[in-house]
C-alpha cells in the first residue's frame, strides 16, 4: 500500500505527488509526520518528513528501507503472530 499526497500548486495548475509507502505483506511503516510549510499564514509546502534508520538500528523488528524509511517486519505485528502495536501514527508539523 502506497499513501499519495496530493496538492494543488497555484502557481501550476497540475497536480503534485508525494508517494509514502505504508505496507505490505512484509513491511509495516507506523509512524507518519506530514510537515506543512506556511509563509504569512499562506500554505506554502507540504510533504512527508522522512526520519532516516537510525531509529531502527539494533532492533531486531525493524528494517531500514529505501534509506529514509524505518519499517517493522509484519511478522513482529499484534495480529500477525508477533508482539508489536502496529497501529499507525501521523504527526502534523507546522
């Protein structure tokens, strides 16, 4: 599963995305921040902040992916026969 978000530039009328993997079968990413850039209370920018791996180093459940993405192996998820929440989070940034 691959989250999109989608804003609409006034300065060019197309369409923008900013793709943010979630899951699949075997990755689980929990944890989201949308970062939203204002300029004289006029949204300027928005997109994913990404956090790096360094979260993840020397947890076993954990796996860095594609550089800026820690994820949980869906295997160590409540539900999925593991031990770990993994219920999502997003945080918004102003």
């Amino acid at each position: 599963m691959v989250a999109s978000l989608i804003t609409d530039n006034e300065t060019d009328p197309s369409w923008e995305r900013s793709p943010a993997f979630v899951a699949n079968n075997t990755y689980t990413i929990t944890s989201f921040a949308l970062v939203l850039e204002f300029n004289k209370g006029r949204l300027q920018n928005l997109y994913w902040n990404r956090d790096g791996c360094a979260k993840c180093s020397g947890n076993s459940n954990f796996v860095c992916l594609n550089s800026p993405d820690y994820a949980l192996k869906t295997t160590s998820c409540k539900g999925q026969g593991g031990t770990v929440d993994c219920s999502r989070d997003t945080n918004d940034i102003f």
